[in-house]
C-alpha cells in the first residue's frame, strides 16, 4: 500500500522538525539562494510542491541535490520555517523511494560512499571513499574516460600534497558510531 500525500507530508514534518504550512510563499529563500539560478525548482517551489502534496515530486527535482546546504534559505524566513531541512527531509526520501534522477546519481553515490567510510571508520578516510566511489560509480556506468583522467589526476595530486595514502586510525568508540548508524536505519 502506497502513502498518501497527507502522510508524505507529515513525514516530511517529522523529519525536518518544522511545519510545511507556516511558509506563506514570501520568496527570500530563493532570492538569498546562491545555487537559485541552477535549481530546476527553487526552493520556494519545492516549499509549495511540498504544501501541496506533491512530496514525490519534489524528492525527484534535481535541485535537492544541488543544494548547498548553506542554511541561507532557513536564516532567511520570516517564519523560521527550516527550508533547509526539508530539502535534507527530501533527500532521505528520495533515497528511500529510490526516486533520484540520473543526473543525481553521482551525488547519491558519493554521499553514500562518505557514510560508508564514516560507518566503518568513525570518520572520514578519503583515499578509502574516493577508491569506493569510484570503483562503485565505475561499474554503474562504465566510465573508462572518467578512469583514466583520474589515473593522470592522482600522480599531480600526491607530488602537491592534495593527496594522502595514509589510512588513519578509527576513532576508540565505533560502538557508539554504529549505535548511531543504527538508530538512524541508515542501509547502505
């Protein structure tokens, strides 16, 4: 059985901790918005899509993916609605409902690449995550140009120390990182 708009929305609520209704459409988070003019739905439309019921449709724009999570938009409102949190709220579900477009994929793939190595590490390893995401989004798309240019990339960053092949040690309590990571039913 499929949700309801009513009940999309209500999640939607839950997981950004505001309230869908208090935006009365004034337009400052899209005019203080510095990726605005790249969004296929700004963020004040995303607001109306998701006052509307239109939650799907908003989780597949591909400007939740743009999004810089600066916060601008939320320190903006009058009505302190958390814009920005209900762009983070529609990204979970469009991660859920697997309802991303092929344009977001990439971005998907590397945000799951960096909480994989936060799961397993307790922080971030970056040659780790670059390799997994790599290797990952190789065999999505069978990309041998992308291999190749960061095969000539790698040398040029290693020789200006951009690069590190240190593997860090994991933080003393991954208890408490995979209790988190249980807690938040993140499948990865």
């Amino acid at each position: 059985m499929t949700k309801s708009n009513q009940d999309w929305a209500k999640r939607v609520e839950q997981i950004a901790h505001t309230r869908l209704n208090d935006c009365y459409q004034c337009g400052k988070c899209t005019a203080g918005c510095p990726r605005g003019d790249v969004m296929d739905m700004p963020p004040t439309r995303i607001m109306r899509a998701t006052q509307t019921g239109d939650i799907l449709g908003a989780a597949r724009a591909a400007s939740i993916w743009r999004c810089l999570s600066c916060l601008t938009c939320s320190a903006r409102c009058p009505k302190s609605v958390e814009v920005a949190s209900v762009i983070d709220a529609l990204r979970q579900i469009s991660i859920e409902t697997n309802t991303f477009s092929d344009e977001s994929l990439k971005v998907v793939d590397f945000q799951k690449a960096f909480l994989r190595s936060v799961r397993r590490n307790g922080r971030t390893n970056e040659t780790e995550m670059a390799t997994d995401f790599e290797a990952r989004y190789f065999f999505k798309r069978f990309d041998v140009c992308n291999v190749v240019r960061l095969g000539l990339l790698a040398p040029k960053m290693v020789v200006r120390g951009k690069m590190h092949f240190k593997l860090g040690s994991p933080v003393k309590d991954k208890a408490l990182v995979k209790r988190i990571f249980d807690k938040c039913g993140v499948e990865l």
